[in-house]
DNA sequence: AGAAAAAAAGGACATTTGTCCCAAGCACGA
DNA sequence: TCGTGCTTGGGACAAATGTCCTTTTTTTCT
C-alpha cells in the first residue's frame, strides 16, 4: 500500500553527488499539501523519505486515495509528458523530505541519461501495474476483506493514518469502515 | 471511454514504411483472446483498427474491465519495463487489426528513437491520468450517473458491447445495470 | 490550563446493490 | 430446422453501505 522504489532514490542520490545536475532538497511539515489538484506546477518531486497521499477531490468534496507515495516515488512527473493540469493533490502524512527537479531539468535528464529514462519508464509502468488490480479486488471484496488485507500488508499504517483516510482509500465512509472493524472484533472475540 | 492515440499510430505507420525494423501485421477475428492474464509473452501490439477490451479476473470468476482500447492504443507493453507477467486479458470486441513488435525490436526502438521512446513515455503517462479519475467517479456516483455519463461519451458503444461488458466495465452486476436502465426509461416517460 | 476543533464510535433508518431465480427472445451449429 | 445455449429483462428478498445525528475522546491552539 506504501510504495516504494529503491532503485531510483539510489540513482538520483547519485546523480546529485555527480552535481552536474540542478537537484534540490525540500523539507515539508506533515499534512502539508504540496500539489493541488487541477493547478499547474514547474517541479517534480521524488520522495527521499516519509510518506505522501495522493488523492482526488471530486465535486461533493469526497477525497479517494489513490496511492500512498513513500521512499523513492515520484509526484508531479506525469505533467511532463502532456502539458495539462495535475490530476491529483499530494499532502505529506508526516515529515517528508524530496529531491525536487525543475521540468527543464528532468526533460534533459529524460533525454540525455539512458539510465534514468529508464528508470522513470519503469516508474510508470508499475504505476499502472499497481493500480489495476487494486480496485478491481476493492471493487469484488467487502470491506472487512480490504481491511484485513490492508492490515497485513501494512499494521504499521493503521496507527499513522486517521481513520478517514484508510476509509477514503479503501473507498468507504468511516461509518462503514467502523461498522467493519467492529465485526472483525466480534468475530475474533468469539474465536477465544 | 474507447481511447485512442492518433500520434502513436501514425509513428508507428512511418517507422514501418522506413522498414529498418521489424514490425508486423496481424488480423484476430471478433472475440479473439489475445493476451491472457497470468501468462508470459514476447510482443507488443500497437492497434491498428478496431476495438480491444481489457479486464482483469479475479478467482470468483467476476471480470473487471479495465479499459477499451482503440485506434493506436498499445498492449503488452508494461512486461517491457518490469519482466512479470500479463495483469490483464485482452480479447478483440469487433475484428482487430494490429502491428506486432517483438521485445527485442521493442527495446531497440525505445533505446535508439527518441520520438518513439517519447510517444511510449506519453501513452503511459496517459493510461495512469485515465484511470485515476475514473476509478474515483464510480466509487462516488450512483450508476445511473455512469450510465448516463458514459452514453453522453459513446452512444454506439451501448449497441456494440453485450450489457454484461458494460456492467462489468461499471463495476456492477447486470441486475443493477438493467435495474438503472428501467428507471431511466421511467424518468424520460415522465418527462413528456 | 481551558476552550475549540477534530477524530472516533456507533444508533436508527433509508437506499443501493447483490443474489438467486425464472422466463422469453435470439443466434448459431449439427 | 430444431435444439442448446447465450443474452436480456425482471421479481423477490437479503445484505451491504450510506446518511444523518449524537456522544465521547483526543488533539490542538492560545
């Protein structure tokens, strides 16, 4: 659910030693929002550590989560390919610290350097890899199915996230996400 | 809702002529699966004419589609970038013309063309900008605002795919989608 | 510390959607 | 041309989820 991409924190952390680069470092406070939705940017952003939400506010308000951004995942890059409007706001869930590009920048980068060509391809790539399945499972399962699911992949991120966010991930109202966890409680009472 | 990339086509029209690669042409008649999920392949195919769909299924069976695709629209791609296998099916809805590129020939043209490396980069890019909003709308709008939304964008859609593909494609079961029907039919009697 | 705001939990009820059926129409192959 | 098997349409009921609201607890800010 947290994802992450090793590979490419560690070539970027490289080429910013090399400093033939403009590369630059942020620091941003949690529930910072850094991209909103529907503006236009001049930057992308690679996380070097922490964690960021990346989600869609639709008409009514509602938020869906569409990822949680971690150690070495992009945001702001797929602006670079087609010169519209971001599509998703990004806020830090806690302390989050990122390597920033400037479009000119990462556009060189893209054509000179083979290597991160590459990596950003692959990038994408697993975006869409991931996204598939996860909302046809969201879609096929009950929600008690998505919780337990979400707490063995990742325990730890119950005790960070608001409720609300979990909800919004899953794509549930709090109410039923409360309703849920309690039924997973009446059920593992009754197994003792 | 059926997506197409006229520019990708087009490229890929002119690189053929220029003949330096290896690029072919294959012909699947309505209904042909052409990739399986789960499974391993060695091609790319880029659409030529007609209309593929692309859906994943889960072990109950249920298929989820997640997206048509048309004119200039690739598949067998995301295996290029991350060596695992196929996530989606993908079976010709009408006769469907393709051009074929093995992964060898695939991996030559994104190293050594940069228009073509850019065009592939793009189509990406594209593909997780559909999705995300997409995914979002039908979690949070009932389905008689799906239907209604998608016979605005595709009105020859509705009479080209069985019913069970535009559900499926909703994410909802025919029942509800043939229920949805019924009451828009009700709503426009009583407008007159 | 104390006030104000946000998060968590859940009751009661309404609505939506799914499940399980069955029946009629149509389509394609033996 | 006659079945056999999809596709379509819908009834009846069950289950899941949402809406609205209230209460309690926790956090945050001054």
């Amino acid at each position: 659910m947290i994802r992450t991409n090793q590979d490419f924190i560690a070539y970027v952390e490289r080429l910013k030693k090399g400093s033939s680069h403009e590369i630059d470092e942020h620091v941003f406070k949690p529930k910072t929002t850094i991209l909103r939705q529907d503006k236009r940017y001049d930057s992308v952003y690679l996380i070097k550590k922490g964690i960021a939400k990346c989600y869609i506010t639709d008409e009514n308000g509602k938020e869906f989560i569409q990822e949680f951004l971690g150690e070495g995942m992009e945001f702001g890059e797929l602006e670079i390919f087609s010169e519209k409007l971001t599509i998703c706001s990004v806020t830090s869930v806690d302390e989050l610290c990122v390597y920033s590009f400037s479009h000119k920048t990462y556009k060189a980068l893209l054509a000179d350097d083979p290597t991160f060509n590459h990596l950003v391809m692959k990038a994408l790539a697993d975006k869409i890899r991931y996204k598939a399945p996860r909302h046809s499972y969201q879609h096929s399962y009950p929600i008690e199915d998505n919780i337990l699911r979400l707490q063995k992949l990742f325990p730890e991120l119950t005790e960070i996230l608001p409720k609300k966010d979990i909800a919004n991930y899953i794509g549930v109202t709090t109410r039923s996400l409360n309703r849920a966890l309690r039924e997973l409680r009446a059920k593992q009472e009754n197994l003792r």
